[in-house]
C-alpha cells in the first residue's frame, strides 16, 4: 500500500470516529434529560399522593369545607 492510498483511509477512519462520537453524546444526553424529567415527574406523583391523604385526613377529622381561596391551596400544598 503506497501512501497516496493511506490518507484517504486514514481521513474517513478519523471522520467516521467524529460522527460516532457525535451521534452517541446526543443519544446520552437524550437520555439523561430522559431520565431527569421522569425523576421528577416521579418526585412530583409522590408529591401529590402524600397532599391527597392529608386532605382526606383533614376531611375525615374536621369539619372542613374546602379551600376558600386559590392562595389558601397554595399554601396549603407549598412544601418549605
């Protein structure tokens, strides 16, 4: 193999390692981004379950009618 055949070789090889290297990183990225959103989704279900038993709690042990106000349910719901 002379050395006007090695270049062209050499040249594709290295390019096709940059489009490899390229491709996978936004496949990883994807799926990291995946998996946070899903984190947090799950966060955010777990969130909402422990909120629904406590009004059913305050439901059942007192005489409650509810909020009266859109601000009175944030509060209630804000966790600090």
């Amino acid at each position: 193999m002379n050395s006007s055949m090695i270049l062209p070789i050499l040249s594709s090889s290295v390019l096709a390692a940059l489009i490899t290297a390229i491709v996978s990183k936004q496949i990883q990225d994807k799926s990291n981004k995946l998996k946070y959103v899903t984190e947090e989704r799950q966060k955010w279900r777990k969130e909402l379950r422990e909120a629904a038993v406590e009004l059913r709690r305050i439901g059942k042990n007192e005489k409650w009618d509810g909020f009266k106000t859109v601000a009175e349910a944030k509060t209630f719901f804000r966790s600090d």
